[in-house]
C-alpha cells in the first residue's frame, strides 16, 4: 500500500512527533508508515484521515502486486507459499 502522508503533514506544518500526538501513536509509527515500512490498522487510517479532514483513499492507495513465478514457472500470487515433495512418515 503506497501512501502520501508526508505530504499531507507537510501541509499542515507539521512534524512526525506532533502528528503522533495528535492521534496517539509514536513517532516511529508515523515514520513507519511514510517510509512505506507499516501498513497503519482501519482505525488508524481513520484518525489520520479525520486528522487531515480527507478521505483515506487521499492518504492511502492499494496497489496490487503483480503475480511472481516460483521455481517451476507456475505463477504465485503470494497468497500462500507451498512446500511440496516432503513425506513425513
């Protein structure tokens, strides 16, 4: 999930520690989130979008990833990783 939150706190002149304070998280969350590192819960997109009073869709953007092939060159949506040829006996 891509997401312009530096922007938006740019905006309003506003540092990482001030904006965690105003919604209550830590500044390293804030930085998480801006650095593309931490996808933020519903309910933090929520205050952050009522922070800036815009949608979450302004702040945030899903971006699907594309489909990766594994070693066979079948394709994997990296929904789930599968271990095959083992025999526990």
């Amino acid at each position: 999930m891509k997401n312009n939150l530096k922007v938006h706190r740019a905006v309003k002149n506003l540092t990482q520690a001030q904006l965690a304070k105003k919604i209550g998280v830590s500044r390293q969350t804030i930085n998480a989130i801006e650095s593309q590192n931490y996808v933020p819960s519903t309910k933090l997109a929520l205050r952050l979008s009522q922070e800036f009073d815009i949608s979450v869709n302004d702040i945030f953007t899903l971006v699907e990833r594309k489909p990766e092939s594994n070693m066979n060159g079948q394709l994997n949506n990296g929904s789930e990783n599968r271990i095959t040829g083992i025999s526990i006996s």
